[in-house]
C-alpha cells in the first residue's frame, strides 16, 4: 500500500532518458533519493510499460533491473518512473484457475486481477518461533516416496533430475494423487514455470485439465522464449499468492517450481552484468541466500489452518548431483529426490535413486497412528538391504554372479524385485500406503530372516510371516 | 537510543550500506539506518565516510536517510532470563517480536534483549566495603532449577563496595550494589551487564584440557572424544546428518548449558528442536533440556549480516556462563553459513577475494572464532569450559574447499561425515577413517579411571582391526571374500559386528540413544573379547560359520537396544556367556 507520509513529493517522479542500457540493467544518473528495491516503471518510445527494480541506489546513480527486458529502449527516449514503494502483487482466491506471467499479470485473455490484497512479493522472514513442526503424512500414491522418502505437509522436497528424465510427468502425478489420509481437504496448486519450453507447460497444462484439477490451479509462466530477466521475479510472485492462500484463507498449497536450474542462470547472468566477483561455477556468492529466501518461505505456522508444500523440480547439469544449484538447494531443502538416468534407461517409472534420496521430515511423519506401525523399521531395512545390493552388484561385475554366494545371490534377486516391483509403477496408478508397506514386505521375503537387523522380532512375526 | 545523528546514506547494496558525512563515530558502533531505525553495525571507516552493515533487509532505504549511533559497540545482554529463550543473530527475542509482529520478522522492532519487567530473587554475598575487583561474584540468582546465574562485577571495573541491596527481587536494570572505582567515580552495578560481542571476556588463566565432554554418543566418546573445552568440526555434504549430529550431541552431552546457534540453516530444524527439547529430559538433572539451552536461530532466509554476527553473540554468552564456572557447549550450524555470509559482505564491499571469492582474512575469522574455546580459569578463579562444536557444510561434499581446510587448522578434533555411511542409513555417519581427536592421549587417564583400564587397548585393538578391513575390503573387491582365509575373514566379520552393534546408534530410540562410559567401555571390551577369542578359536581350528552361529553372537548384535544404561548387569552376562562359549568351542578342537 503506498504511504502517503513518504517522500510525497518525491515518488511517481518520472525522468526522461537514461545513462546507460547493459542488458536487463538500466543507469539513471542525477536522481532523487530512490529507495532500496523499489519498483520502477520503464515507458519506452512507443509508450509501452516495463516493470523493474531498484538494485542499488547511491548520490549519484540508480541502477534499476527491468523485468521484461531492455529490447528497443533508447538512451534519450526512455523514460524512468520511480513509485517510492516494494513491488507488491494483488492477491486473491480467485487467482486460482488462471494463468498469469511472471509479474502476476494475467496472460488467459480474462479480466485483469483485482483485489483489495497487495503483498510484497519479497515476502518476509517467518519467525521461526512461529513455525509449526511439519508432521503430518501426505499419500503421494508413489511407493518409494510414500514407503521411504515420504512428503509431509509443509516440506519442501526437491526433485533432482536430469534433461530427459521424467521429472514432469513425476510432479505432475503427485500434484493430481497428493492427499491427506482421513481428510477431504483438496490441494490448491500454485505452479511457477520458469525458462521452460511450451511443451513442458502445456503437459502441465493437459495434465491438470484431465484430472479435473484445473480450477484448483493458479499457473505462473515465465517461458523459455520470454525475458530471462523474468525468471527471477516469477517464483517470488507464485509464493507471495501462495502464502496468502496458506496463511489468509488457510488452504493447503502445492507449489512446483520448474526449472530452478533455468533460475540460478538468470541470477548468474545479472551478477555478471554488474560485475559482481563469483564464487562456484560464476554464481554469485549469495546464491545460497536467494534460494533460500525462496525455499524458506514454504511450511506451516502455529494457529494456521494452512500449510505450504514445495516441489522444486532442477535438472542437474550433466547429472552432476555437486553442481552449485542442486548442491546448495540440497542444503537448504528437506530432503530431495533424486533420478537416476540408468534405471530411467531400464524402464523404471518413477526412476528414484534409492539412496542418494531422503526425506529428512519423514521421521516425525511415519509409523504408528500415522502411517503403519511397521513403517519406520521397515524403510530402514529396505534401505540397508538395497545398499548392500550396489555393493554385490559392483563385486558381480569384477568376479561374475557364479562366483557369489548363496546369500549374495538372495541380495540380487532382492535388488531385482525391490526395482521391478517395489519402485516401479504406472504414471496413472495411486497406491494406498498400505499397499506400498506390503509390497515392500513381499520384495524383503526373498531375504532370510537373519538378514533383517533392523526390525524387531514382533514386526517379523506380523509381517514377514513364515 | 542515542539519537545523534553520525551522516547520512550514500549508497545501498544490499546489506552494506555506504554512509557520507561522518562526524564522529567508532569502529563497530552500533547504529541505526533510516526513518525505520534498522540495526546496523559500523565495520569500516575513511575520512569522512563509512561502511555500515545492516542487520536486517534494506528495501527502502534511500540516499540522505540518516544514520544514527549508538555510542556503543554491538553488544549482548548478560544477565538472568536468558536460559530456554530463543533470540535471532544480533540477540533479539524472537518470542517477544512474535507477540508484537505475528508471524513475520517486520523490520526495525526493538525488544530489549532481556525482560525488563521481570523480577529475580537476588542473594548478595558480598556487603558494603568490601574490594572487588572485576569477575567477582556479588551474589546468586537461582535462574532454573538446576543452574545458579552468579551475578558478576563488569570484568573491566575494581574498586569499593559502597553499598549492597539486601536480599530481594530486582529486574535487571535496578541498582544492586554501587562501586566506588579507584578513579574516584561512582558506578551503579545490576543484574545485567553488557559485552561487545567481537571481544573475548578476559579470564586470568587456560587450563589443561583433560576431562571429555561425554556424549553419549558411542563413536565419539570411544573413538574420537572431544576435551571440555576443546574444538571440533564436524563437516558433511547435504543429508549426512551434521544437524542430527549437533543435536543428539546438544540433547545429551554433559555441559552445563548448551548454546545452540542455528547458523543460516532451516526454519524447521529450529522449530524443530523448540518442539523437542521442551519435552526432553536431561539425564542427568531429571529436568527438561530447554531448561539449559539458549538458542540462536539465524535462519537462512533471515538476513545475512545478522548471520555474520550470530556466531559472535552465542559465544559471548558462553563466556559468561564460562565465568561463573560452567561448562558450556556451542553448536555452531553451520559455520559455512557464516563463512558464506562473510564472502557477500566482503563481496559487496568490492574487497579483493582470496579462494573461491572468499576475503583473505577468512582464516584469521576462524582462527578468532575458535580460540574463544578453552577450559579457562576466570577472573574469580572459578574453572569453567566452552567447547565448539561446529557445523561445516563443504560445497559438493569436497572437504578440499577453503571453508573446510581453514578449519581443520584451527581444531582439535574432526568428525567427518561420510555420504556413503549416511546412504546406507549408517548414523551417525562418521567416518572411522577420515575422523581423529588430538585429545585422545590427554584423556586417556580420565577414562581409564571412570570405564575401567582395558578401554585404551581396547579401543586401539579395534581401530587397528578396522583400518585392516579397508585393504582386506579391497582384496574382496577384486576376488571376492570367499578367496580370503578365515583368519583374515574373521576380520570382516568383526568389523561388521563393531559397525552394527557399536558404531550405528539410533538416536529415536530410548535405551540406544545415549550410552554411558561405562556402558561403552563394556561393549567394546565384549567385541574386543570376541574378536581375540574367536581369532584364536580359528587358529585352533574352529570354522568360521561355528563363530557366527554362536547363539551369543544375536546378544552382541542386540545389546545396544537391550542393555539400560542404569543396570549394566546385561553385559556381565553377555560376556560370562560369551567366555564360555568360546571355552566349549575351544575344547571341542583341542
């Protein structure tokens, strides 16, 4: 909301021509005081708006990031209209069943968005002692992140993938099949798309429309062929509605965020342009805060009824699971997902990397009254087995699979069964948690009994069976 | 708030904020930026201006908004209330700004540190006239249950006592005893006093550090122990458990008081040890674990420049506990963060960067940072202790990074994590490879008094074991292990066994996840036992399935989650059990 008390005379001042155009960056030189992050608006010759903000202010100059991109403004006829004020959006309930751009602005050919709602869209910190401890359990339908790396209501839990994975059609699937166990409560989908292709939004697009889910979905597109500039603003934009929608009309939210990856190099482009010394890779040393400031803004808060879960999706550059991007996200998110493009290659659907992927709410999340009694010990067990079966498999490539033992051969055909049956499952097929608990018991059967460390004798007894 | 104006804005980047027209101002100054009086801390100054870093975000500012001083440096509150609070980096309440801004941080709130209202029973112990000098005690607060806050002289003031409240309740700011210093003056004395946050608090003298910190973590306290007092990193790419490290070791080591500074990392982790430590009881007192902890939370979203000084304020409460004569023990999570937040400052200030963009007194910070660890006798001869116990989080799991390797130059012990331990669900995942503890000779004697005198050789019998099995884990790489002899095999059964039963502990579970010395040293000494025994076994001819058939063998493998802590008779029998078995299988092949 502008503030009348501030500098009355001075914000809407508005100067023509600028000093400098270096990509999405403009210079204004001999201004008044600007304030810090301020929106700006850019008028070019033919009158059309930009929108922008301030990114660093002195006595003497004014740099200003223009959102929409420079192409075709001039020195002398561009002019720079400064509003005093943070970018706000205008949020509302009604947003959701849309298709906005990056800054909010609605692109379906519908009316324009109003409503009495105008939010920062930098957000602020949560008071970490305002923060609800995420627990509760949502089905994803998806046994291997139901049975071992399990989503909670609140977390944000990226998916690590690669070009050419199935990324997609995995977020996707869990944004249709997504609930809470003895609720009806429905998930509200914020979606930002940023720098992706045509054909990755209209999937999204297509899959929301053919579950019906559609009305249910607010969609932010920031397309591979707009602004890179964009990029940056477009997530802010769909996490500012999607707080107002968790904490001011206490929904649940499910926001997905692709591609991150095409977001960090927006980042890199703009620090390179004003010349800002890198760390890794050419990204800025405050990466790791910009993600965070993000990531950070989904959850739960005490005496709130809603809640924010995030999906980011990320490709790794050339699989590198240590590239900066999905290193430092790693670092902030609660858990990840993690593809493999070899089980991909073998035609396992979703192809989840069963070791390198971890869900660090899941702790508080499973077992009794939530999930299964059962469930903690036997996740564990499924882990350690699995990680003993890379290691038969790498001694099975050097010496042959006749020359394992007995109890080595039980471990591959575990391996075997635990892809196949266990990970493996059609995009379209929504297993109940029961169900994923018992067929995880099923793949665990071609192991002997001594082999299971990790569960305790009455879990045998009940589930194992004879 | 001083109001004296030191200049005015010249330019915003960020946190860092250039100030033009300085009149007089100090290194360090605690100021305040803008009409919305945004805490800021003075880090540089040059003729007539200065560079000022803000504590909180900067959106809004504008050139000519005015800087305000302080007159004092950045400084913490020290004094009773701070136990079971839970502050941001640059000690605000952050239970307090709740109740004042709901679920966001607004900007320029100011609570004071420590309650003002609030009154404590204060018990003098010192009367009217008598010489004091700085660190010397006036008298007791009885702040929780179990921990008495000893309400000390300012370490730079001495003089005469001119007067002394009689026994009663005093907030913090009320006069408690008047000082007449040698300089003539007077000085009024409360239950609060304040300290820059960048300066270590003097104490007269370091002590030999040779009681560990007990953990109760098996690994640590049997391998790698850490002194009272003493240093430890404790670094791990993403996911191999450096958070759930911290807080087993802040949920059950034996520190007085535990500061916890929540460095940069998740909002969650913070909520979640506010949901968990108020129902935690401490082992050793019987009372809830929030009742001896402090927590910092700088979480990542929150900004950067408070990330910096987050660091500085938990360890400067620390040393005051330390004063008193407490053991106090910092998490810091993660010391990267801040080191991270250093790199952006000095970016943004265009200093020359050294590795990786950071500044090149990156090293001389951590040197700093970790020296303010030590046992230390204080300034009223009390012993007391503050042990680091730092967070690293390398960049791809790379421990060659610069934030790592400066590190381990300033440490004593290192606790390194291991991505395919924590992949296999190997918690906790430090590597019995990578980790040493330099304390390990000092405390030698420490444990052989308390855990009996078999622990050293046990614990060197079982880390030779464990560094063979890394070649013999080569060997059956290549040929598999049925090519071994059972000698050699025997090895890796014993080495699987330690790992199970000994190194893995769960920290949900209620027996397994604290053990005592005494407990530990008893386990070790059974594996140990069974690997001597079983290796001659095999000499004599017994078989190596004959071993791992031994019905004794499940005990061992269970005697973690079987055994209490409190009635260590389970593993007498365990080991009685074992002997004999291993006296039948010897007299069957004798």
């Amino acid at each position: 909301m502008p503030d009348p008390q501030k500098n009355p005379l001075l914000s809407g001042r508005e100067y023509i021509g600028v000093d400098k155009i270096d990509g999405p960056l403009i210079f204004v030189r001999q201004t008044h005081p600007v304030g810090y992050r301020d929106l700006i608006e850019c008028v070019d010759g033919q009158g059309r708006v930009r929108l922008g903000i301030v990114l660093e202010s002195s006595t003497n100059a004014v740099v200003v990031q223009v959102f929409e991109g420079t192409s075709g403004l001039t020195l002398p006829g561009t002019r720079i209209r400064f509003s005093g004020e943070p970018l706000t959006i205008s949020v509302s309930k009604e947003m959701l069943g849309r298709v906005f751009n990056g800054l909010g602005q609605p692109i379906d050919g519908g009316p324009p968005q109003r409503s009495d709602v105008e939010l920062d869209v930098n957000g602020m910190a949560i008071n970490p002692t305002a923060r609800q401890y995420p627990r509760d359990f949502i089905q994803t339908g998806i046994s291997v992140i139901d049975g071992m790396n399990t989503l909670i209501r609140g977390q944000k839990l990226p998916i690590f993938s690669g070009n050419g994975l199935p990324h997609n059609e995995l977020a996707a699937q869990i944004a249709r099949q997504a609930k809470i166990r003895g609720t009806n409560t429905e998930f509200a989908v914020v979606f930002a798309a940023m720098g992706v292709k045509h054909d990755v939004a209209q999937f999204f697009v297509h899959s929301f429309e053919e579950s019906g889910v559609l009305d249910n979905v607010a969609l932010f597109l920031s397309l591979a062929d707009d602004p890179s500039i964009e990029r940056l603003i477009t997530p802010r934009t769909a996490l500012t509605l999607a707080e107002h929608l968790a904490f001011n009309e206490d929904m649940h939210v499910l926001v997905i965020m692709t591609d991150m990856t095409n977001y960090c190099e927006s980042l890199r482009e703009i620090s390179t342009i004003r010349g800002e010394i890198p760390s890794r890779k050419g990204y800025p040393g405050y990466l790791y805060s910009d993600l965070a400031e993000l990531y950070e803004r989904s959850g739960m808060i005490k005496g709130h009824e809603g809640s924010i879960t995030l999906l980011p999706i990320l490709t790794m550059p050339n699989d590198d699971i240590s590239h900066p991007v999905p290193d430092l996200s790693g670092y902030i998110t609660e858990g990840q997902i993690v593809f493999e493009r070899e089980m991909d290659g073998r035609g396992i659907y979703p192809p989840v990397a069963g070791l390198p992927s971890l869900s660090r709410l899941m702790k508080d999340g499973i077992g009794e009254g939530m999930t299964r009694e059962d469930h903690p010990h036997l996740a564990s067990q499924l882990f350690a087995a699995y990680s003993y079966v890379k290691d038969v498999r790498n001694l099975a490539s050097v010496i042959g699979e006749e020359e394992l033992t007995p109890l080595d051969h039980n471990y591959l055909e575990f391996g075997m069964q635990f892809e196949q049956n266990f990970v493996s499952q059609r995009m379209d097929e929504d297993r109940s948690v029961e169900q994923t608990l018992d067929l995880g018991w099923e793949v665990l059967r071609t192991l002997p009994v001594e082999e299971l460390h990790r569960i305790t004798d009455e879990e045998i007894e009940k589930y194992y069976g004879s | 708030m001083s109001d004296r104006i030191i200049g005015q804005v010249k330019r915003v980047n960020g946190p860092v904020i250039e100030v033009m027209g300085i009149t007089d101002a100090e290194m360090f100054e605690l100021v305040r930026v803008g009409k919305e009086n945004l805490i800021g801390e003075l880090i540089k100054l040059q003729k007539d201006s200065a560079v000022v870093q803000v504590y909180e975000d900067t959106t809004g500012i504008a050139p000519y908004d005015p800087v305000y001083g302080a007159g004092m440096q950045l400084s913490v509150e020290l004094g009773p209330g701070m136990i079971g609070t839970i502050y941001d980096g640059i000690q605000r309440p952050l239970e307090a700004i709740r109740e004042l801004s709901a679920i966001y941080i607004e900007r320029g709130i100011a609570v004071p540190s420590l309650e003002r209202e609030k009154r404590w029973h204060f018990v003098p112990s010192v009367s009217d006239g008598q010489q004091v000098s700085g660190g010397m005690v006036l008298g007791t607060v009885q702040e929780t249950e179990n921990l008495v806050h000893k309400i000390l002289v300012p370490p730079s003031d001495s003089g005469v006592l001119k007067s002394v409240v009689a026994e009663g309740d005093y907030t913090v700011e009320e006069t408690i005893a008047v000082l007449l210093l040698e300089d003539g003056t007077e000085k009024p004395l409360h239950l609060m006093q304040r300290w820059p946050i960048r300066v270590q608090r003097p104490t007269r003298k370091r002590l030999p550090l040779d009681i560990p910190l007990v953990t109760g973590q098996r690994v640590i306290d049997a391998l790698f122990p850490v002194a009272k007092g003493g240093t430890v990193a404790i670094p791990g790419g993403f996911g191999t458990g450096k958070t759930m490290t911290q807080q087993a070791v802040a949920k059950w080591c034996d520190a007085d008081l535990i500061v916890y500074i929540g460095c940069g990392e998740r909002g969650n982790e913070i909520s979640d040890v506010l949901t968990e430590f108020p129902e935690l009881i401490d082992p050793r007192t019987g009372r809830s674990l929030m009742e001896r902890t402090i927590l910092i939370a700088n979480t990542s979203n929150m900004p950067v420049s408070a990330r910096e000084a987050s660091i500085y304020t938990g360890i400067t409460m620390a040393e005051y506990f330390r004063d008193q004569g407490y053991h106090v023990a910092i998490m810091a999570d993660s010391t990267s963060r801040w080191a991270e937040a250093l790199r952006e400052l000095s970016g943004r200030m265009e200093e020359m960067p050294a590795e990786e963009g950071f500044p090149a007194y990156l090293p001389t910070k951590i040197a700093e940072f970790y020296e303010r660890a030590g046992s230390m006798e204080s300034l009223s001869g009390a012993h007391g202790s503050v042990s680091i116990i730092g967070a690293v989080s390398p960049p791809g799991g790379d421990f060659s990074e610069p934030v790592t390797q400066h590190t381990k130059r300033f440490i004593r012990c290192f606790w390194a994590l291991d991505r395919n331990l924590a992949n296999a669900r190997h918690y906790p995942a430090i590597s019995w490879l990578d980790s040493y503890s330099e304390y390990l000779n000092d405390l030698v004697p420490w444990w052989e008094q308390q855990a009996g005198p078999e622990w050293f050789a046990d614990r060197t019998e079982i880390m030779e074991l464990l560094h063979k099995e890394v070649r013999l884990q080569q060997v059956v790489k290549l040929v598999g292990p049925d090519a071994l002899p059972d000698t050699q095999r025997f090895i890796l059964e014993v080495c699987t066994l330690f790992k199970n039963a000994f190194l893995q502990q769960n920290a949900y579970d209620k027996i397994d996840a604290y053990s005592t010395v005494q407990k530990q040293a008893k386990m070790l000494h059974i594996i140990v036992t069974y690997w001597q025994r079983g290796s001659e076994a095999i000499k004599g001819g017994a078989t190596l399935v004959k071993l791992r058939k031994m019905k004794v063998y499940q005990d061992i493998v269970k005697m973690k989650f079987s055994v209490a802590n409190d009635d260590l008779s389970g593993l007498d029998k365990i080991e009685a059990r074992l002997e004999r078995a291993m006296d039948q299988l010897e007299a069957l092949h004798a």
